[in-house]
C-alpha cells in the first residue's frame, strides 16, 4: 500500500500522493507543519558545501528564436 508523501499515513488509491487528511491541508498549513521544521533540521544536520569546481563553470548559453 501507498504511503502519504507528507505524513506516511496509508492512502486510499495507489495512484494518490496524499492521504485525506493531508489534501484538505491548505497550502500555509502543510509548509507550517511540515517544510519549515524540516527545512531547519536539514540546514543544521547538512553543513554548506561548494567545491571549487561549481565557481569555475560558466552558465548555459541562451538562445533566442526570432
């Protein structure tokens, strides 16, 4: 059975991302509940890395179509 992509709770079809629970959520309250409080565990468990490579590479080449 699926499982929830917010909570882990079971869903109802195979083919559904999200319990009920979590689909009635609006927007603001799934990010307060869920993105926010997770968004800082991750700054603190991951420290910032950039190697030297990323610095050197130029970006990609943008092409108009006229």
């Amino acid at each position: 059975m699926e499982e929830c992509i917010l909570c882990g709770e079971a869903v109802k079809h195979p083919s559904f991302y999200f319990c009920e629970k979590c689909f009635a959520m609006t927007i603001e309250e799934i990010e307060e509940k869920f993105f926010k409080k997770r968004a800082s565990e991750t700054r603190q468990d991951q420290p910032e890395t950039h190697s030297p490579e990323d610095s050197c590479k130029s970006p990609a080449p943008i092409y108009f179509l006229s």
